[in-house]
C-alpha cells in the first residue's frame, strides 16, 4: 500500500463525519436505495419528524443528498458519488 502525499481526502473526511450518527447513516442508506420524502422517511424510523429533518438538514448542508421540490413534498435522494460508494461498502 502507498500513501499519497497529494490526494487530500478533505472531503471524505467531512462525509464519514456527517454519517457517523447511526440515524444520518439509515437515512442515506435508504436514500441510496430510492428517493423519498420526509414523512415516508420518519414512519419507516419511527422517529419524529422535527427529528428527521434536523437530520435531513444537516445532510443537505453537507451535500450529502439532494433535494428535489414537486409540489407541496420534497423528494430527497443521494447523488453524491462518495456517499454512494461508502454506503455501497458497508454492505
């Protein structure tokens, strides 16, 4: 193994950050997976909604996913390259 003196891994590094709290972790997983909305994403947890999107939130600042307005709803998903390769390697 060689280590690189160039490659910044600035990034990743801010991305393993944000998916290190196991509820972010679930929701990117699952966003992986399909796009969806918030209230889908709080019932399939069983958490609050205020909860979910704190968290939605903080991923969408740190680009993470995306999201995406049709109507009234929000459909959020992952589009970031990074993520969907380290969600792809936890599995």
């Amino acid at each position: 193994m060689e280590f690189s003196k160039s490659r910044e891994y600035d990034e990743e590094a801010e991305i393993l950050k944000v998916l290190g709290h196991p509820v972010r972790l679930k929701i990117a997983a699952g966003l992986c997976a399909r796009e969806c909305n918030v209230k889908n994403i709080w019932e399939c947890l069983g958490l609050p909604q205020a909860t979910v999107s704190q968290h939605l939130a903080l991923l969408k600042n740190k680009g993470v996913i995306t999201g995406k307005r049709e109507g009234t709803e929000v459909h959020y998903s992952v589009t970031n390259a990074s993520v969907q390769k380290i969600i792809k390697a936890l599995g």
